[in-house]
C-alpha cells in the first residue's frame, strides 16, 4: 500500500503509463483483480480522510462562508458607487462629444439603412407565404420561441418572429427548417406581460394581440429580457427623438437534427465578421449556446442538443483565436458528456416485459448515441436492456407452459436485426453481439438443462425438447447467425449422461416379465386390426406373422418390445443428428436388441425350441434391418449397428429337435 500511495502522489503520475506498466506486469485476470482491489482500497481510505477533514474543519467552513457572504455585500456597495461615478462622468462627456457626433451621425444613418434593405430582403426569402411591403421599416429583433399552451403550459409548436419598428411578424418553424407566415400584428396595438417563473415554467411571456393572448417561452433569460426591451422601444417608437440601436440581422432556426445543417444567410453577416475580427471576439450565438444546450437537455430535447454541439464543435474546429475559446470548448465538451450520460440513462430504462415494446422505445436514443461517436457504450447498455426482456419473457413462458425454445430464438433474432440496423455502420459493435449471444445462449441451456433435461427424463420427452430446440436455432442462419455448433457443445455432456442412465434402465426391464413362449393371441379381430395399424405406423408390417383370426405366430413379449424398440429408434435418431451423440444412441439400440434377443425360456417351461428360434430370427432378420433403416433416414447417417447382425447370427444355435416317442417290442 505505501508503493501505491508513493506513486500516486508522485506529480508526474500518469494514468496511461501506470495502465500500461499495470498490464505488463499483471499475467492474467487474478492478478487484475488483485490490483483492482489494491486500488479500492487505497481509495475507500483516502474518501474516509477527506470525511474527517471536513467534519474536524466544519466551523471554518461555516466562518468562511460568512466572510465571503459579508465581501459579496461590501462589493456590492463598491459596485453602486462606480456606476454613480460613471454616470456622471457620462453626462460630462456627453457634451463633449455632441459635436463629433453630429459629425458621424450622417455615415451611421447611411449605414442603418443599408443594414435595413438587407434585413428586408432576407426576411421576405426566409418567409414562405408573407407578401407585406417592408420598405422604409427598421429592423429591430428577432429569434425563435416556442408556443406554450395556456392551460397546461405544455409546449405547442416553435415559433419564429421578427420585430420591426410598426410590425411583428409571426412564423411557424416547420419540419424542414423553413419558416411558414401564420401572421403580423402592429406592436402599437399588443400587450407584453412578463410572466414569474412558476410551476416548472420559466423565461415566459403572455403577448396579447387582437386575436387573443398566447404565452410564449424563451430559451434563455437574456433573451427573455431583451424581446419585453424592444417591444417596448417598437411601442414608443413614435415618442422617441431619435431612433434606438438596432438588433442583430435575421437568422435561420436552429436545425433540429445533426442531419439538416443551416447556415446563417444573416444580410450583416459581413460587416459583422469585420468588426469581430478586428475585436478578436466570439459570434453572440456561441455564448448562449451553452444555456441553449443545457435548456435543451433538460426539456428533452435531445436532437436539438445535440444538432446545436455539433455546430459549436464545428465552429471550434474552424476558427480558435476568439477571446474566451478555452472556456467555451471545455463547456461544450462537458455537456457534450452530459448529453451522452442523459442519453445512456435513459437508454437503460427502455426494458419492458414486451421485448418488441423496448426495442422500440430504444431507437431515438441509440440514433443520437452513434451520431455522437458512443456507439460502443450504446450497444452494451441496449444489450444489457435486451438481456432483462429476453430473460423476464422466458420466465413468464415457463410459467405459462409456452414453448420457450421458439420463443427464445425468435426473441434473439428480433434482437440480432434490431442491433444491426442501429450500427450497421459500426461494424466494431457486431463482435458485442455475437459474445451477447453465446452469453444468452449458455444462460438458455443452463435453464434448459434445470427444468427440462432433468435425471430421471424419458427419453422421449428429451428427443422432444432437443429437436425442439434445433429447429430455431438452425433458422438463425438466415440472418448470418450460426449458433447450433455452441449449442450441440452446452448439451452434450448432459445428454450423453441422459442416454446412458435411459441404456442401463431399459436393460433392466428386459426379461422382467415371464414370457410363456406361445403365441400371441388378441382374442378379437379388432384388437388385432388395431394392433397391426399400430405397428404398421411405426414401420413394421406384422400380417405375414399373424395366423387364425385373432393370433400372432410371435410371443407377447417380442410384440412388445417391438413397438418400444421402433419408438426408442425414432427418439435416438432424432438425438444422433448430432454426431457427437450418435455413437450413445448406437450403442443403446445395440445393447437392447443383444439383451432380447439372449433371452432364454425358463428350463421348467416345455417350450418348442422351433418358434424361439423363430422370435430370434424375427429381431435379426426383419425388426432390425427395419429399425437400421429409420435411423439412417431420420439421422442421416449410417449408423454401426450394422454389424450386430453378425454378432447375433454367431449366437444363434441349432433349434433341439423335439422329443419323439419311440415304440418298442418285443415281436419279431
């Protein structure tokens, strides 16, 4: 701990060659992990020492602040009396400078109507569908607003006005940025309020006119100030002897996404160019922007924000010599943090039971996310998102006694095209996907493995729930997603267990029963119709064997086992489309027909040795080709048993003939 400490206080300690050495040095994840607790440690000491400083020097901090707050007071006052000075130094200088004046006023008054003609003319090109005459008007203000509604004050539509000197024009900001004329009003004939900042809504203001009143916000307070300052100059403009300093030139709206990029078309866009570079001073926009933006974020608003970031980040890029650049660029950068952190948040809060309900909710937020450059930490929290409605779907289908399996991969590939439609253009982030999906799917079998491949299954019901399984899974394929290899890899070694606890089961109900070696009789003909359906069902034609009206020339136990082998040979086939698992399902098969056919009748039983031979030559010569043949169809392969045929012919013996009697006598 004391090395940790010595060379974290160090001054020239760098986190990226301490991570550097850290992994050189580290061999594997225990030794990370290691460090990592090393580094928490000393980090849970150091908060615990910062707690105590604080509590012993909390009176300080209480004396401080009383200090400071009684300086704030005293220059408060030192304020009051350096702007009664400057006041009267004006009003000394004021006639000082009446005669320059009078010199400049004829230039400047050629200027302002010069600036005027270009405002009226980019207003009447910005304004779609306003034909009123501006002529010989002063331009005075103008901005964007929004609309709120006045009994909810829940915004309505943005709004775009400008301001001359005896008429207000009223815009609508439409979606593709352009401005479409609603109205104009003469300023003479409105009223402005200024509305508190009450219940939530701030830097509002009630604009009565004759059609009624309307309450509209602005972003900003400054600018809230600035519009009730000219509507009051518009509304004394007549009473005024000369005329007020006009607002800056019209602009475009600021573009609500990142994709319908604006540009200033503002008619004194030169000459104010001119007077900044010569004042080496930043354009008014940049400096509320950072008020705009963080306006933005708190209302929501987040293509807006980020539109707005990427312009300030473009400006920075272009011109860096303004005054102030560093401050400005640091804030940007911070809310551009924020925005991303708002984004992620709310990101990890998209997850619903219906997971189809998620996805979408997710897409404005991931669309914002990758035009920002997060691409990588959008795509981990979506899929920490998908993760909680995969898995809260497949409980409720457990609950519900739904097929999980299809539900689970068609779950996975709704997930799989929603994740690449978001960042096809982030090719880096598929390699997320495909590790989230073998997490899943590892997760999927685990819960496959628990509540359905238990010990003690029939393996029927496991052929069930593994074919079930592989259907899906294989469709995946279809998107470019192959996962079955991975998934025959998490199941065999339980499978393999399952098949070899069903062989050493089904070879102890071999020969339980006492078989009298007689033939079979149904004792009705639909019992032996039905019988014979039956087994003709599962491959196997039985009417050659049958005698009389209702016998069979087999015993009941050969029947029997029979129908159970052709059923089990359905099941392992179905298991051996694996070939991992082919060679147990063989060798189960195998084993069951070797232990019938060794069955032998008990030594007390007077039993014809013909017809037990005959029942072992029906498992070798028809059961068994037959069974041979629905596995290789089912499985696709050729399957060993095979050559069981020849191990059982050699443990075939000669039927002993049957007893005669034999007559003698004693003539001659």
């Amino acid at each position: 701990m004391g090395d940790l400490i010595k060379e974290f206080d160090n001054p020239n300690f760098s986190v990226e060659r301490y991570t550097k050495q850290l992994v050189k040095e580290c061999v594997g994840g225990p030794d990370l992990q290691k460090k990592k607790k090393e580094i928490q440690a000393y980090s849970d000491k150091t908060s615990a020492t910062l707690k105590r400083s604080v509590y012993a020097n909390y009176m300080q901090f209480i004396e401080t602040a009383k200090e400071i707050s009684n300086l704030e007071s005293e220059m408060t006052q030192l304020s009051l009396l350096l702007h009664e000075q400057h006041n009267i130094l004006a009003s000394l200088t004021d006639g000082a400078a009446a005669k320059t004046g009078e010199d400049n006023d004829k230039e400047f008054h050629n200027e302002e109507e010069a600036e005027n003609m270009h405002a009226t003319r980019a207003v009447k090109e910005m304004v779609q569908g306003f034909n009123g005459n501006l002529e010989g008007k002063t331009f005075l203000c103008e901005g964007a607003l929004t609309e709120l509604d006045s009994n909810d004050y829940r915004p309505v539509q943005r709004v775009f006005f400008f301001l001359f000197n005896d008429v207000l024009i009223v815009c609508k900001v439409k979606h593709d940025k352009r401005l479409e004329f609603i109205s104009e009003y003469d300023p003479k004939k409105i009223a402005v309020i200024n509305i508190k900042d009450l219940n939530g809504v701030k830097n509002a203001i009630n604009i009565i006119t004759p059609d009624g009143s309307k309450i509209y916000q602005s972003i900003t307070p400054a600018g809230k100030t600035e519009w009730i300052e000219q509507f009051e100059v518009a509304f004394r403009w007549d009473q005024q002897q000369k005329k007020p300093k006009k607002g800056p030139a019209p602009q475009p709206p600021k573009p609500n996404n990142s994709n319908n990029l604006t540009v200033d078309i503002s008619p004194t866009d030169s000459q104010s160019a001119v007077v900044r570079k010569e004042e080496n001073m930043a354009p008014d926009w940049i400096h509320s922007a950072t008020d705009e933006i963080e306006t933005f974020i708190a209302q929501r608003h987040f293509e807006d924000a980020e539109s707005l970031i990427k312009r300030c980040k473009d400006f920075l890029q272009q011109s860096k010599t303004f005054v102030g650049v560093v401050e400005i660029e640091e804030k940007v950068m911070q809310l551009e943090r924020q925005l991303a952190d708002v984004l992620l948040q709310e990101l990890s809060k998209c997850h619903a039971r219906n997971l189809e309900v998620a996805l979408r909710s997710t897409r404005r937020c991931l669309q914002i996310l990758v035009n920002m450059g997060k691409a990588r930490q959008a795509s981990g929290t979506l899929l920490k998102v998908c993760s909680i409605g995969l898995r809260t779907a497949q409980k409720e289908a457990r609950k519900n006694n739904a097929k999980i399996s299809e539900l689970f991969f068609c779950d996975l590939a709704q997930v799989a095209c929603a994740f690449l439609l978001s960042f096809e253009s982030q090719p880096a982030c598929v390699s997320a996907l495909v590790v989230w999906c073998n997490a899943e799917l590892q997760y999927f079998a685990s819960q496959l493995k628990k509540h359905y491949l238990t010990k003690g299954s029939h393996l029927e019901s496991i052929a069930k729930c593994v074919e079930g399984v592989r259907k899906p899974c294989a469709k995946l394929t279809e998107i470019g997603l192959d996962l079955s290899y991975h998934l025959e890899g998490l199941l065999r070694a339980d499978l393999e267990d399952l098949i070899n606890e069903s062989r050493l089961r089904l070879l102890e109900t071999v020969g339980r029963t006492d078989d009298p070696w007689q033939p079979f009789n149904l004792h009705t003909k639909s019992n032996l119709k039905r019988l014979l359906l039956e087994l003709e069902v599962l491959g196997i034609d039985m009417r050659p064997h049958t005698t009389g009206d209702t016998w069979i020339n087999l015993t009941q136990s050969t029947l029997n086992f029979t129908r159970h082998y052709l059923q089990l040979t359905n099941h392992c086939a179905y298991l051996a489309k694996s070939e991992a698992l082919s060679k147990s399902c063989q060798v189960l098969l195998r084993d069951l027909i070797i232990a019938q056919h060794s069955l032998k009748p008990d030594a007390n039983l007077s039993v014809d040795p013909n017809f037990v031979a005959k029942n072992k030559q029906f498992l070798c010569e028809e059961l068994l080709p037959i069974a041979i043949s629905i596995f290789r169809r089912i499985s696709g392969s050729n399957p060993d048993i095979l050559r069981t045929i020849g191990i059982i012919r050699q443990q075939q013996a000669a039927p002993i003939p049957k007893k005669r009697s034999v007559y003698q006598t004693d003539v001659f």
